[in-house]
C-alpha cells in the first residue's frame, strides 16, 4: 500500500468518527423525550456509546498525530524522489533501467543523443533492439548473467550500438549493475552507456603517430649511424692524410736550407730545425734551453730584436725583415727574419713561429754598405 492511499483512508476513518459522534448526541436528544422507564433501559447502551466514541475520539487524535508524521515523511521521500530525478536526468551520459529481461523502464536526457530517438520513444522497447547486430549475441550473454547472478559488482564491457536512422554506428562503454530486493532477487537492471567513438578514433591517430614518429626516429637513427660511419671513415682518411702532411712538413724542416723556430709566450726557445742551428754555429741541445735569454743572446743587437717585438706587436706578424744575428763563434751574420703570432683556441697569444733566410753573399764593400743599412733599419 502506498503512502497517499494510506493517507485517505485515515482521513476518511477521521471523518466516520466525527459523523458517528453526531448521531450519538441526537440519539441522546431524542432519549430525553422517553419515558422514564424507556430511558433507564437506553441508558446503559448510550453510555457504551458515548464510551466507544471517546475512544474513537482518542483514537483519531493519535491517527491526526501519526497522520502528520506520514505526511513529513512522505513529503520528505517525495522531495529525494525529485532530486533523485533531477539527477537522473542530469548525468550526461545515457542511463537507462531495465527489468531482468532488458526490457526499458525509464532513460534519462542523454539516450537521445546516443540513439538518435526521443527517450520516450525507447520506453518498454527492449534495449537489445539498439544493440549493433554483431554485438546482440555479447549483449545478450551479459544480460542473463546479470539477470542470474545479480549482486553489487558492476559489469564493464564494450558494445557497438546502432542508432535509429544512422548508419554509423557507436562504439560504447557500458557499465552495468542489478539491483536485489530483500529476498535476493533481481528487481531491475541499471546501465550507463558511454559513446567512446571519438576518444577511440582520438586513441588510434596518437597510436599511429606515435608510430610515425617511432619510425622516424628509427631512420634518423639509422641516418645519424650511417653519417657516424662515414665520418667516422672520413675522420681516419683526415688524420691518414695528416699524418703524411706532417712528417713531410717534418721532412722539409729539417731538411729544408732556411731555419725554423719556436718561441713559447715566455720567449724561450721551444724548437729550432738543423739549418737554424748550422747558421748560428750550435749545437742542436745547447741551443734550446726554454729560457728568454737563449732568445736574446741570438740578436746581435738590441736595435734588431726592438724591430721584430715592434712588428710582432703592431701587426701580428712580420714578413723579410734585415735583422742581424749572432754567431756563436763570434761573428754576425745578416739574415731575413719572419715571424708570426701564434693563437690558443680562445684567441689569447700563444707564442712566436719564423722562418730565418740568409741573405746572399755580396762583395765586401757592398756587404758592409748592405750591413750597415740592416743595422740602420734594426
């Protein structure tokens, strides 16, 4: 019994007992027009009356109590009802309440969106007739298991659904649960239905580019080794080649009638070649201790090493310049000198490189005309 029937039938007990006590006071009206032989023999059974209806006086005080009590509770499921539908109908995926055999009792808003139809169109129809033909043996599967088993645990399952008047048709998540009387058995089926079509056609773009871009790292990869392997080859003809470069650069150094020199960023001497050391009449060790001195004691005069360091310093570099030179078995010797400023990787003077020419003999008059001129220009 629900509870608005309940509510009328106390109201229409209430009114029963209020039309019963009005007869009770005419009926005691027209005892008093008895005689008083006729009333002493009523009297009990109006007594009794009066009794009952005080009881049912009290009585319908207690069902007004209990009847006002009914009406907050009732008033009160009646507004979780409403919000309970308020929130049916505000999910935004499509949810729909089934019996145990799937036939539809209620969906909410969104089903229409899913199957292309009012909602109220789905009513009593059977959920299996949205289903996607290939998918109805899954789906029919899963219902009669839930129908059989029932219990709390939600089901979840995908489901190809075929809208009316499409001819796409809708990849979806379901998830599915039964809901149990007190006896354990199924009262009805509840099931949300969520379209993910486009979050899979999302999943598969970023699956494929991702493998795209797995693949065009594979062949950058394999560019990148490719290009590491003929570096790699080039780099070992580069110092093949260099190698060769350097000792016949050697070759020609030690070999070649001009003299080579090196002179660290201190001014010591690092290295000279052979034709250096005939022309200055020394030994190869005794002339290449790393000291400014052995560079010094190696001009003749302080006029020829001011004339380089100037040029050195000016310009970077010095090309044929008369300088005169020290022998050291005492005379000088009149030689070009060119020299260059050498550089580290962060520009800052590393030392002195130079190549010193011998200058052609001359007939002594015109030797010491020219090694006076060397001078004057030292």
């Amino acid at each position: 019994m629900n509870v608005p029937s309940v509510l009328a039938q106390i109201e229409k007990l209430q009114e029963q007992t209020q039309m019963l006590a009005n007869r009770l006071q005419h009926s005691g009206e027209r005892v008093q027009q008895l005689s008083s032989g006729q009333q002493d023999a009523i009297q009990p059974l109006i007594e009794d009356l009066s009794n009952a209806v005080e009881e049912l006086h009290v009585a319908q005080e207690e069902l007004r109590a209990q009847n006002e009590q009914l009406s907050s509770a009732y008033g009160e499921l009646e507004q979780e009802r409403r919000r309970y539908q308020e929130l049916f109908e505000s999910v935004p995926d499509p949810y729909f309440v089934t019996d145990g055999a799937g036939r539809i009792r209620a969906a909410n808003r969104a089903v229409s969106a899913l199957l292309g139809v009012p909602r109220t169109y789905v009513l009593g129809k059977p959920l299996l007739a949205f289903v996607a033909k290939q998918d109805q043996p899954l789906f029919a599967t899963r219902l009669a298991r839930l129908a059989r088993e029932g219990g709390e645990q939600v089901r979840e399952f995908e489901l190809c659904m075929r809208p009316r008047r499409q001819e796409a048709e809708t990849l979806t998540a379901v998830r599915a649960v039964a809901r149990m009387d007190a006896s354990g058995q199924v009262v009805e089926l509840r099931w949300l239905i969520r379209d993910i079509t486009a979050q899979r056609r999302t999943d598969s773009e970023v699956k494929e580019l991702n493998s795209d871009l797995e693949r065009r790292v594979r062949e950058r990869t394999a560019q990148v080794d490719s290009a590491n392997r003929v570096n790699s080859s080039l780099l070992a003809v580069v110092e093949s080649e260099m190698a060769v470069l350097s000792a016949r650069y050697q070759r020609l150094v030690e070999n070649g009638a001009s003299g080579v020199f090196v002179v660290d960023a201190a001014g010591g001497l690092v290295s000279v070649n052979p034709a250096l050391a005939r022309l200055l009449a020394v030994a190869l060790p005794a002339l290449l201790p790393k000291s400014r001195r052995a560079t010094h004691r190696a001009f003749a005069d302080r006029g020829s090493r001011r004339a380089v360091l100037r040029r050195l310093r000016e310009d970077g570099a010095c090309t044929r310049l008369p300088v005169s030179l020290r022998r050291a078995d005492g005379p000088t010797v009149q030689v070009y000198l060119s020299a260059w400023v050498t550089r580290d990787r962060a520009g800052r003077p590393s030392g002195v490189e130079g190549i010193v020419e011998a200058m052609p003999e001359r007939r002594e008059g015109a030797a010491r005309n020219g090694a006076g001129t060397s001078l004057a220009a030292g």
